[in-house]
DNA sequence: CTGTTAGCGCCTTCAC
DNA sequence: GTGAAGGCGCTAACAG
C-alpha cells in the first residue's frame, strides 16, 4: 500500500541506504541522485514512516504536554502557546488533559512513555505534594526529562517555570493604592494553594509599603475560581458591607463576574469601586469596561519552559531550574482613583 | 536502558513470544506464566514500546484531529469532547491546530500521515471548496478515513457531522416572533460562508411562517465573528435606527458584544430588546443577564463524529456520511416579550 | 559517493 | 502451551 524507502530504491536501482540518506539530505549523497530521489519520492508519493524511523533511531522527535482542562481559557492559552515553541523547534507536540485528576495525569505519563516521548511539559494538577509522584519517578527511571508550566512543587529538583504572580499582585495592588485606595478586597482561591497564596504575600506586601494594615476580612476564600463563584462572592459581599473601593479578583474570569456583579447593584466601576483581574485574557475584555489586568507573558513562559526541557533532552544541564517570568500591567478602564466622597 | 521483552523473557527463562502473547492476553497462554510475566513486567518497570509495536503491526491506534484555533472556545470545547470519546474508544488522539490557514492544514497532514494515523477528524478551514484538495487525495491514497466536523464542504463523497444551524437559528427566531418580536436584525458573517448563510436560511423560514417579509438592512454581515466587531456594528446600528426589538447574533461572543454595548447605550436587555445568541458556551453566562443560545450538543456531535470514523476505520460503511445534529434552545433572560409601547 | 549488513522492539505464523 | 524465525521500514556503521 503505502510506498516504503525500498521501492524508491528499486525504482531507481539504488540501495535503500543511498535513499535514505539523500531524503535527509545528507551531503555525502551526490547532489544528481539527491535529485532523482527527491523526484521518485514525489511521484510516488511517498510519505515517511516516522514509526519506522523512531524505532530504528529511538528517538520519537516529539515532545507531550499535559494540561488540566482545555475548556479553561488560560490553559487553551498555554496550549496554543506550546504549540507553537515546539513546533518551531522542529518536533512534533502530543497534547493530553488530566481533568486534574492525578491518577488520569499518571495514566497519561504512562502512555507518553510508551510512545518514547522525549520529554514532557506539564501544568499539573493542583494537588502540591512535597515527595516525588510515582510518575515522577518512572520518568526519571526512563531518562525523559519533566519541566513544570505553573509549578505547585517546593522539590528543588523539579524544573519549572511560572510566571512571577507574587510580583504581578504586588504591582496591581500597587497601583491600585496609588490611585489612593486604602480599602482592597482580595478575592482568591484556597489559601494553601501557591497559586493563592503567592498572590497575597504580593497583596500584603503592597499595602505595608503604604504603612496600610491588611485586614483579614478583605481576604475572600473562592471553592473555585470562576465567574459564578466570584459572582456570588461579590454579592454576598456588598449585602454585607460597602465600605472598600477597590478589589482584585485573582484572575479575569473573576474579576468580570465581579464587576458584572456589581454592576447590577447600581455599583458603578471604576467611579465607585475599582477592580483588577490577572492573566490578560479575553475575559479583561468582555464586560462594558475594560478590565485592568496583568499580561502574564504566556509565551514567554513557555517559550523559556520549551527551552528549558530541550536543553535538558540534549543532554545540558540548564543553569537556572527555576524560572519566574516578569509579568506585565495592562491598563485599562476598569481601575480608577479612589471616590472623593469616601474619604 | 528502557526494559523490553526480551529482558522479561530472559529474567523468566521462557521466550520473547510468550511474554508477548502473556501481556496481551492472549488466551492461548497459561495462567500461571501470565501471571509470572505480569510481575516481572511490573518488577521490571517494562513499559511497553508503542513504536516497535506500531510498526509490527502497521497500527498506530491513534487518530488525528485538526480544529483551527484552539484559543477559541467553541473549538475548545470541540476538541475536549473528541478527546473523551477518542479516549472512551481505546484510541489515542493527536490534535493540532491549522490557524485556519489551509497550507498549515496540509502540512499537518503530511505529518498525520507520516505518524501512520489510522483516521483524521478535522473543523476545516473556512474556505469552502468543491474539489478535492491535495491532502484530501493523499489521505485517500493512504486509505485513511476522514470525517469532518462542522463542514463547509459540499462534496457528496466528504463525511461530515455538525449541528443543524439551520434548523437552530430557525428555532430561536420562532422564539422570537413567537415573543411578538417583527423587527428582528441578525449579525452574522459573510453570507457566502455555509455557517452564516444556513442561518440566514432558517431566520428567513421562522419570519416567513409569521408573514414577516425580510428586510436586508436587518441582515449585517461581520468580518469576523468575534466581540469586538459585534460591539462595533451594534455601536453603528444604534446610531443608525433604533426600530428593531430583538438582535440575533450567530454565537455567544457576539451576542455578548451586543448586550454590552446596548446596556452601555442605556438600552435594557431585554425589557428593550431581546438578545439571542448561539452555541451555549461559557460567554451566555458573562453578562449582567444570561443569554439565551442554542445548545449545540458537542457531545454528541462529536460522538457521532468519531463513531462514524471508527466505522470507516474498521472497514463498515456507515450508512449515513452526512449527520445533522439537532440542537436545543436554552432559555435564559436576555429574551423576552416584544416592547409595548413599539406597536 | 554508494552498497551491504545488522539490528531497533515487537508481533505473527508455524512447528514442536 | 511454548519456542524459533522472519519481518515491519528505516538507520547506522562499515566496506568498497
């Protein structure tokens, strides 16, 4: 059915061998023949089998990636981003969803490695662990080399690259307290998770700058982290008191069901309460005011997290494990000075 | 370094063959070796290699599928589906996105193939055409089935499943005329595309039922089909005439570029006009109120669309290549009764 | 420059 | 029930 090395070869009167190297290319192949091959191969149609390929020189040329859940924006973001970095860097990308279970994650890893992936790119689900995964070990066991988008994990020998949320938090806070508010409700996730608790140190930080306590009321816990969570949040919120100007949802998604929220209460946005969102997604962009947001440098990160795992596949040790790339803000209507009368 | 049969059948004194047909479970196999091959497998940390195994038995036991953009979430969602039902069905999947750029779309053919893709399911690139492409010719030459997904295509010989957008869109105006809406403005895209032109179809048979002529200024055509210019052309359209009671736009996104802009016009939804949108994604829950959409059922587009696949991968003929799948209207606040005072 | 030869790891007859 | 042998399509020495 499908034409092989072998039939080109015999089309020809040459070796296999002499094919194979002037379809790679290879210089020690006379430039005549290179030709003639190149045309066989065309007429033929003839496709190369890269399975073949990849069980004579053990190395499949593709790398995985694993990410929770596509349908989330931010990670469809991320997966669009790695696609393109690897692709460019000349392999091939096997993309999978973990529904951020770990033992679907793990059953992934497992596959991967059947299929001698050479290295695997991961957002891993948000279970932090301080002891190396079972996974974790079979990878290492098989010398496929692992890279972190987004790490939960303290381990040092794990690689990973994240973009810096601390700082990004500290500089919409920043902002927001430049713009003279005092009173800043941060809406997040599960304390315990990096993911949240990064961001608050940024949060807390800021305000001491400006000598302003932090107040443990103005720190909202989320079940999750989306929109109608972050709608009912907000409104149970201003049933509650009126007295903040400002809030920072921890991402966009957030940030939008808050000022929809809001705004359905009569709460003008900026003029009466300010609010922030994260990662710069399209959500900043979908309500009646533009949303104030951080660029977390999606490609960016990957295009140093593809870096990183690459140069390990090749065998160098990357000098730097751990990668934090800088964030950065986008201003939009969103976020405004504090009201004059609340002063 | 990576433990293969033969070391399993070297640790066991028995011969590579039997450990083969032990870890397939082949029954022709004692129990009690396969148990002990199991162990030692396990012991081993063998994992078997897909490679040498895809090229043993000339299958690859992965399909393909290409969707334009992943960062759009109506594609998203799509790909997530077929990745379950791929999945479900003992298959893997290798996904890849063509940036709705038909020579991204070949090459990554060209790849497929390369990879020995047993079947290729792919949202195609939005330029219609009635020939055979290029790559069309060399999956048939490899004798690997494809099926599209949402199809622009009007090629009888081309299988596809996609959703009734006719029949949809037919049952949202009718919701609407039903409503007492007769000035009803669609905003859709180019009316040569198949996606736009099939709901014109089905706006023009709902208006038609009632003896609402149609009226060409109530039809806008968008150069893409995105927020922003869903924005833009209600932002022109209220300028223009206010006359109209109802907008329907041909998805989410842009439904939800209409609401925003009225309400920042002071024009309530829907007390003032009724606002429709289409494919039941995340963005009907983004604004102050819900939108009411079509349910496309992605699910069981897709699940047709891979069991259709898997026919034609195995050999049947299914019986039906072209599937339309009916949706279902999810009723949410953005519609209501026609204005009183308009009559 | 080109051809020969041996595998890569697994599966699949076919004997035993 | 189990073993031996050949081959899938390609690459990688090594000869010539």
């Amino acid at each position: 059915m499908a034409t092989t090395l072998k039939d080109i070869a015999k089309k020809l009167g040459i070796s296999e061998a002499t094919v194979s190297l002037a379809l790679n290319n290879n210089s020690l192949v006379n430039e005549k023949t290179k030709k003639r091959v190149h045309e066989a191969a065309k007429e033929l149609k003839y496709f190369p089998n890269m399975v073949a390929k990849g069980l004579a020189t053990n190395k499949s040329n593709t790398i995985g990636i694993i990410v929770p859940d596509i349908n989330i924006v931010f990670y469809a973001n991320i997966l669009r981003a790695i696609d393109e970095v690897v692709n460019r860097a000349g392999y091939s990308l096997l993309a999978a969803m973990s529904n951020n279970d770990p033992q679907i994650e793990e059953e992934i890893i497992r596959t991967f490695i059947s299929k001698r992936i050479e290295g695997v790119l991961a957002v891993p689900t948000n279970k932090p662990t301080k002891f190396l995964t079972s996974y974790q070990k079979a990878l290492r066991e098989y010398n496929i080399p692992l890279v972190y988008i987004t790490s939960l994990y303290t381990i040092d020998e794990i690689r990973y690259v994240m973009g810096d949320i601390r700082e990004g938090t500290y500089m919409l806070i920043k902002h927001l307290t430049d713009l003279g508010h005092r009173n800043i409700v941060f809406i997040g996730g599960n304390r315990t998770v990096p993911t949240t608790s990064l961001r608050r140190e940024g949060y807390s930080r800021a305000l001491g700058e400006k000598g302003i306590p932090v107040f443990a009321e103005n720190l909202i816990e989320c079940e999750d982290i989306h929109y109608d969570q972050a709608a009912l949040v907000t409104e149970e919120l201003i049933g509650r008191r009126r007295d903040f100007t400002a809030i920072c949802a921890m991402n966009d998604e957030m940030a939008l069901g808050v000022i929809n929220t809001l705004q359905k209460a009569g709460i003008r946005v900026p003029e009466d309460v300010s609010v922030v969102g994260y990662d710069n997604t399209i959500f900043s962009k979908l309500s009646m005011v533009g949303i104030t947001s951080m660029d977390s440098d999606i490609e960016g990160t990957c295009q140093q997290a593809v870096d990183m795992l690459l140069q390990v596949v090749r065998g160098e040790i990357p000098e730097e494990p751990h990668i934090m790339t800088k964030p950065a803000m986008i201003k939009r209507q969103s976020s405004g000075p504090v009201k004059e009368t609340e002063n």
